[in-house]
C-alpha cells in the first residue's frame, strides 16, 4: 500500500489523501466530512487515461494540470487532479504524477495489460480503447492492419498506429482523452515487436 499526499489548486488547498492497495484504490475527492473517500476496489477497476492539461493566459501557457481518470465496470469515472501555476513546484508535482501513474500500473493495469496479451495469445476477439483485435488483424473505422503489418509512433502526449505498407491507413490516439489508449499502446508495441522476431 502506498499513500500519496495532494493539494488540487490555489483554490483548494486542502491535503487529500490517495491511497493504492493491492486490493483497492481510495481517494479523498468529496468535501462532506462524514463522507470524504471514494474506494474503488481492484475488480472493479476497468480503465484509465491520464496526462498534462496545460492552462492557457491571455498570451501563453501559464500553468498545468495533471489528471488521471480511473474508470469502474459500472462507467463511472474518478478523477484524480492537481494544478501549477509559473513552473511553481514544478519537478515536485511532476514526480507526483509520475510516482502515481507507476504505482497505478504496479498494482492494477499491470494485470489489466497481462490479460488482454493472454486474449491476443489465444487468439480471442475483444475490444480494446476503440479498437478491434482479431486473430490475424486489428480493425477500426472500416480498416484492417494485418499484425505483420503493424507499426506504432510514440510521442509525450499521443501515439499513432499504422500500417507499414499503407500509412493512410493509420489511427491516432491521445493518453488523456481517448479510454484506455495507454494500454493499447502497451499492447500494439507488444504484438508489433514480436511480428519483427
């Protein structure tokens, strides 16, 4: 179990406790002081996005917002935030962010990812953040890429899967909006390294 501490804001400046267990994930996201966690536990935890919401000004970007969305089977979601302003505490809230994020992998989407690469290993069909994994292809809006033909871009906040011989065939997904898309980069860099083997 691990317990991280978060402050939201300039207009919220409470200390919230998020705790990550093996068995459950725990969050002080209410302000009614006889309710103050939501818990989440591990089974029913289905889904996740996450990134860097960056805050406009008038004339450039004057602060972040670091956000994590942790979907449930039933499709809700809980969002876990924190914000800078002026580069404010910068490599402290990065590091947050980053601790939390792997520490979500270690005790959760670790064994979420492990399970779809068991589905794909004997060759089930499933749905994975938009995209249809078949027995010898992927299939999305109207178009395959053979899993021999499969190639994937990465970059900080985004990534794009493609196919070798067609690049118009191709479909771009982004961390922070798109459902899951951090497991179906995970997934595609898996089944595309092991085509080149």
């Amino acid at each position: 179990m691990k317990e991280f501490t978060i402050v939201r804001g300039l207009f919220d400046t409470r200390k919230r406790q998020l705790i990550i267990d093996e068995e459950f994930l725990k969050f002080e996201n209410k302000d009614h002081i006889e309710d103050l966690f939501t818990t989440i536990p591990k089974n029913e935890i289905a889904g996740i996005r996450y990134g860097i919401h960056f805050i406009r000004g008038f004339e450039f970007y004057v602060g972040r917002e670091y956000q994590i969305f942790i979907k449930t089977n039933s499709g809700k979601e809980l969002k876990i935030n924190f914000k800078l302003f002026y580069r404010i505490k910068l490599d402290k809230k990065h590091q947050l962010f980053c601790d939390i994020v792997d520490e979500l992998w270690n005790c959760y989407f670790d064994d979420i990812l492990n399970q779809y690469i068991r589905r794909y290993n004997n060759n089930e069909e499933f749905n994975l953040g938009g995209i249809l994994f078949k027995d010898t292809c992927i299939q999305f809006d109207k178009k395959e890429i053979s899993y021999s033909d499969l190639a994937i871009k990465k970059y900080n906040h985004y990534f794009m899967i493609y196919s070798k011989e067609d690049q118009y065939k191709n479909k771009m997904l982004y961390f922070l909006k798109d459902e899951n898309a951090v497991l179906v980069s995970s997934l595609i860099s898996l089944i595309a390294k092991s085509a080149m083997n």
